[in-house]
C-alpha cells in the first residue's frame, strides 16, 4: 500500500480542513485517483474489519462490559471516511464534506484514547502478577 501512495492520503493525516481536502483532490493525477481508490477498497474490506476485530477482542478482556460498544467507534468512523472518500473519488458524492477532517480527527483520537486504556489495563494487570 505504501507503493501506492498509501502515506500521502487524507486518512493517515490526524486533521485536515475542508481546504486542504478540496487542494488535496484538485492535486491528485488520474493515476493517484486510481491507487487511492484501490487503498480505500483494501482499507473498506480487509484493515478496518481486521482492527475493529482486534480492538473489540482486546476490550472484552480490558474494557467494563458497558464500555464495549466504544472499541467500534474508531472503525465506525473509519469507515465513514473512507467510504465518503471512495464514493467522492467515484463520482458517486458531488462534493466532499468540509467537516471530514472532523471526523478523521475523531477516528484518530478514539483509536488512540482506546490503546492507551487497554495498554493501562494490560499495564496494570501485569504489575499486579509481580
């Protein structure tokens, strides 16, 4: 995916403005649509269900019961984006929203904020052993 272009897209950035997305799309050649389409396919059907897979094991041994249905929220939003991102470079959505960055922004944050609970937790429950 890197030899695709993979760590120049609008997914890997943590924020972006509408701005910046519409310079970002007005910038991408026929070939860079192509590959990013291709991305957004292996991202929609292998990685995102992968992850959200592995975050939502890892939060049933590390997560209060009640708090489950937050190990899918960076997926959810992952696939908002990515999915928006492909119907955008299919010419399926007329415009790209301006508030997308928003919502990588909070996919970003989740994802991480999520790690970091379930590191403490793992954290802790090792100490406790020693």
């Amino acid at each position: 995916m890197l030899y695709m272009g993979a760590n120049d897209i609008l997914d890997t950035k943590v924020f972006y403005s509408g701005a910046e997305s519409a310079e970002f799309f007005k910038n991408l050649s026929p070939e860079g649509i192509h590959n990013y389409k291709q991305i957004a396919l292996v991202d929609l059907l292998l990685y995102i269900p992968t992850y959200t897979t592995l975050l939502f094991l890892f939060s049933e041994r590390f997560l209060p019961k009640k708090l489950l249905a937050v190990s899918f929220l960076p997926g959810i939003l992952d696939i908002t984006e990515t999915l928006t991102i492909f119907l955008f470079l299919t010419n399926s959505v007329s415009a790209f929203p301006s508030w997308m960055g928003y919502v990588t922004c909070l996919k970003w944050v989740s994802g991480y904020g999520l790690a970091v609970y379930i590191g403490a937790n793992l954290y802790k429950r090792i100490r406790a052993k020693i």
